[in-house]
C-alpha cells in the first residue's frame, strides 16, 4: 500500500526546497521518491499572479473542482425552482 503524506509535510519539505535544500537531500532524510517530490513542487509552484495573489497549479485544480460543485447545486435549485426569496416550508 502506497504511502501518504499530509499536505503540511509536503509544504514543509516545499519550504525547505525553496530556502536552497535540494531533491536528494529531502529523498534521503525522509524517505519520499523524488518523482513524489517533483509532482508535489510543481502543484505548489506559484505559476499564476492576478490581482497581487500567487496561485499554483494545487489552487487552481482545486478552484476549478469547486466551481463544478457550485454549479452542479445551483443547477438543482434552479431545476426544483428554488429561490434565495422562496418562502421556508414546515
């Protein structure tokens, strides 16, 4: 069974890459594959800056499964006809 790793561990080992420690180092002190490693940075690296905010790759998936949530339940209120000035029923 694979392992898995909280997304603040793998932030923390982001940091550390960004404060100059390198690939192999991270692979050996922890124990993580360094195509792990890679696919991690990479949905961290800020790719997008709009209106001073930074977004990586990570963000903009997530951003992305959320909107098709959003619209998938405004879909259904606006087929059951429900409105924000629908009346509450008992």
């Amino acid at each position: 069974m694979p392992k898995t790793y909280s997304e603040e561990f793998k932030q923390m080992l982001y940091q550390k890459y960004k404060s100059g420690e390198t690939i192999s180092s991270h692979c050996k002190a922890y124990d993580v594959s360094r195509i792990s490693l890679y696919n991690w940075f990479s949905d961290m690296k800020p790719i997008v800056k709009s209106q001073g905010k930074m977004y990586s790759a990570g963000n903009i998936l997530a951003l992305q499964r959320e909107l098709e949530r959003l619209k998938a339940e405004n879909e259904i209120y606006r087929i059951s006809g429900c409105t924000p000035k629908s009346p509450l029923k008992n």
